[in-house]
C-alpha cells in the first residue's frame, strides 16, 4: 500500500481503539487523541460514563476481539472475568417465559467494562507505532476545500492550548456526541439520519450478594413483556467477585432524581420488574457504589453510506456511526466487527484509492442494518416510541414474539435465536421452514 503516513484517531474508547489496532497494519503512524486523562488502573472515566453500567460482550465482539488481540480472552481470565456456559448459567425471563436453561457448548465472559477496555489498552502498547495521547480534545477539522480532504485536527490540552495536528486520515470515533456531523452539516452537506426516541433510562449499581445462598445461574436477566411492562432488569457476576445490577426503563418511566435521593432508591425501583428475583437477592445484597445513571434519549444511524462527496481522509467508527439501543448489548460488538472489515478491505486495497471510505461505510451499513432492524423492531413494541417505523413491522414483531415464547419449550429454536442474539448468524436461520413449521403450529394451536 502507497504513501501511508500519519492517522489520527478522534476518541480512545473502544471503536477508536480497535481501530488503531487495525490501522496499524496499514499507516506508519497511528496517533489515538483522547480528552480523557490516562486512568492507572480499570476505572469508569468521565469520557466513557456508560462503563459503570452492564457491558456484556456477544459472541461475535469475543470472537472478533481473540481475533485481533489473540491471548485476550484468557487474559480476561486471568485477571478475574466470568468464565460462564452461556445458555446454562443464563436465567433468562424475557416476554413472560423463562427460556430454556441446557449446555449449548458456548462461553460467555461477564467483567465490567472498565476491565475489558483496561485490557483492549495493555494490549494496544504492544503495537510500537501506536501513541495515545491523553487530555487532549480535538476541538475541529482541517480542511482543504481545494482537494475536499481532511488534512488535520485542532486539538485543545487540558491547560487550554491549542494545537493542530496533520494527516493523511482523520477518523471519528469520539462517540455519540461527536463534532463530525455537525461540521460536514456546516460544509453543505446533508448526512441522512434515522433516528428513534427510546428515552431509555438506565441505573446500575455494584453489589455484593449475599455469599450464604446457592445459586443456579451467573447472570439473570427480567426483560419487559411490552408494551404493558417497560422497566428490565439485570444482576450479572463480574470480576472480584461481585455482581453489577442494571434496571433499564423505556419512556422516562424511571424517575432517576428519586432514585438516587432515597436511600432504597434502587430496591425500590427493582420492586417494579416483571418478575420479583432481582429485588429479592438486592435485599439481601450489600451495595458497593452510589447507582448510577445514563439517559438515552435517542439511538441514531448516521447514514454516510448515503452520502456523495464526502471529504477524502474522514472515518466515522463506532458510536459515531451508530448508537444503538444498549438493551440489546450490542454497541462494542459492532465497533469490533467494523474493526474487522475495516482491516479486510484495508488488506484487499494494493493502493488505496481516494474513495475507499465510502466502499468502507457501504460495508459498515451491511453489518449495521440487520441489528438496527432487529432493535427497531422491539423498541416499536412501546407506542410512545417516535421515528421510521421498517416494513412488514407487525409481522416481524408478530414472528419475533412466537421465536421468544417458542426458546421457552424447543431447544433447537432457542440455539438458533442465541446464535442470531450474538451476532454469529444472520437473522434468517430463524426463517429455516423447521422453524416456520414450528411458529405457524404454536400460532395455530397454542
Ligand atoms: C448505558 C449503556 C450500556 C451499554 N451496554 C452495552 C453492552 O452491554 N454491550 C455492548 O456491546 N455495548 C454496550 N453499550 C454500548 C457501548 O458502550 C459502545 O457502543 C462502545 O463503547 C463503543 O463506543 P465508542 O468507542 O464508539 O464511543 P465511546 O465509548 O463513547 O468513546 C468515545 C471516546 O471519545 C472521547 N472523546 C469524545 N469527544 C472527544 C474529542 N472531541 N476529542 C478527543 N476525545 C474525545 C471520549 O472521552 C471517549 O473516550 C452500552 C452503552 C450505554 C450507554
């Protein structure tokens, strides 16, 4: 590959990390810009607030995560993580069924997020070419109109200097909130948006549970049946021996203020799942942290793979590209998976030609449109939710149901949707005629 210079990566979360890891390979230079300061040790940082919440990590991110740090998984281990059998240590009550509990041969690993990115960054100072600079925010773009290319940064450090920095690619992976839309809005250029108002609240807290009572499962999970119910709920083990409690609810149905000034705030608001399990063992349980809280008004699909001209040398990864519904645990998986064919073509490329951002998004849409679709699909249960509903919605959501209520009583159809729920399999293995078979029985007989 020709005239591989210098990259500049916005944001050291995790699609900004995973992508220097990939540009590695490709540029001499790969210089991560991060306007957080270094943390010494696996703690939730003010940039990336959403880590004192649940992080699970599906089969695809583990997958994809071994393939570009091979030794991480076990690392994880090492350092404490949850080694669990997934679909037999998972307790799961999701649309007013528990789902069949059975040794399905896969691992899930439980840690926080803190941990899991703490290690993503021991790993990354192997790679010699890669720096992280820390306290350091990237404030706009350079820009050459001329040659409608990203030539650069200006970046504020925590002392309030500004600087500028150049480069033969810019990429944005400083998360929702990022500068990019904004300004090529500014350029004259209309970015096409879908975008969905949840207004999901979630609250975690780290507990302690009571260590005298026996337990049959590593991480339990009471989903909402919507649209009645939609408050959710999550007690998972994580390292050092504790366990994280998340309680999500749609709508603004969670008054966070009250729950961070009662002192029961927490149990108060576990009272309110579908099912009285997680409430029963935070009884007993000792907190460790303050509950904390994460609104998510909105998710958003940034759609550039629409988009004409756009400027050479700018990528948008992750978050920035897309937010999605955390519910579903899928956000760091489809940053990895992005890491993934963003290295698969950057290897295809002999020169990388000017546009190969744009083959580059029109690959990202491909991994991104069926989980959106699939995420829609359930947030459209509640009918306050608000944006472009998909075609066929009351069938996909009618076919959906039967498959959840169906992983309750058939085996085999719950494998199969664990396996599309972890992004291994796309969505039409649960379209296979044994499964139509089956849905079109329990809907004619049930
Ligand atoms: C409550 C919650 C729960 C979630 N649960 C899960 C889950 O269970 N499983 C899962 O896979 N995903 C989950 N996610 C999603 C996941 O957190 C993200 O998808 C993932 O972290 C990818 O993020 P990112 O690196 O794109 O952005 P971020 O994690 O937001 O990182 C952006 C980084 O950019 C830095 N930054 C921002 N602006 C600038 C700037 N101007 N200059 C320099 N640096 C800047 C920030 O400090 C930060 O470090 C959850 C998200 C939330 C909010």
């Amino acid at each position: 590959m020709d005239e591989m210079q210098k990259v500049i990566i916005i944001g050291g979360g995790i699609a900004g990390k995973l992508a220097a890891r990939v540009l590695s390979e490709f540029y001499n230079e790969v210089i991560i810009l991060e306007r957080d300061h270094e943390t010494k040790r696996p703690i939730a940082r003010k940039g990336a607030p959403q880590g004192l919440h649940l992080h699970a990590l599906l089969f695809a991110g583990q997958y994809g995560l071994e393939e570009l740090f091979p030794g991480i998984t076990e690392d994880f281990y090492n350092s404490g993580a949850v080694r669990i059998n997934s679909t037999k240590e998972l307790a799961w009550f999701h649309h007013g069924v528990w789902k069949l509990r059975y040794d399905g041969n896969f691992t899930t690993t439980l840690q926080t997020r803190p941990q899991l990115e703490w290690k993503i960054t021991q790993y990354i100072k192997n790679f010699s070419n890669i720096t992280i600079h820390y306290n350091q925010t990237v404030k706009n773009f350079l820009y050459n109109p001329d040659e409608n290319r990203m030539t650069g940064v200006e970046i504020m450090d925590g002392s309030g200097r500004k600087t500028t920095l150049e480069a033969a690619l810019v990429v944005d992976a400083s998360g929702a909130g990022s500068l990019s839309s904004s300004w090529l809005k500014k350029q004259g250029l209309h970015i096409p948006e879908e975008k969905v108002k949840i207004d999901l609240t979630y609250v975690s807290q780290l507990v302690q549970l009571n260590e005298n009572q026996s337990r049959d499962w590593s991480i339990k999970m009471v989903y909402p049946n919507p649209p009645k119910e939609k408050i959710g709920g999550t007690l998972s083990k994580v390292e050092g021996n504790r366990h994280i409690v998340t309680i999500s609810g749609y709508h603004n149905v969670i008054n966070d203020q009250e729950v961070l000034k009662n002192h029961n705030g927490m149990l108060n608001l576990a009272r309110r799942l579908p099912k009285p399990d997680i409430y029963d063992e935070l009884r007993d349980a000792a907190p460790l942290t303050k509950p904390a809280i994460y609104r998510i008004p909105h998710i958003i699909w940034r759609r550039m793979d629409k988009v004409k001209k756009l400027p050479d040398g700018l990528l948008l990864l992750g978050d920035t590209l897309c937010r999605i519904d955390p519910v579903f645990g899928q956000g760091m998986s489809i940053a990895i998976l992005e890491a993934l064919a963003l290295r698969k073509l950057l290897r295809k490329q002999k020169t990388l030609g000017q546009k190969w951002t744009a083959v580059f998004y029109k690959h990202a849409a491909k991994i991104i449109a069926p989980i959106w679709n699939m995420v829609i699909t359930e947030d459209f249960r509640f009918p306050d939710t608000i944006g472009k509903k998909p075609m066929g919605l009351s069938l996909q959501q009618w076919y959906a149901k039967q498959i959840f209520l169906l992983s309750s009583q058939n085996q085999r159809i719950y494998h199969s949707f664990v396996k599309v729920m972890n992004l291994i399999q796309p969505m039409t293995i649960l379209m296979y005629p044994k499964i139509i078979g089956a849905v079109l029985k329990r809907a004619l007989f049930k």
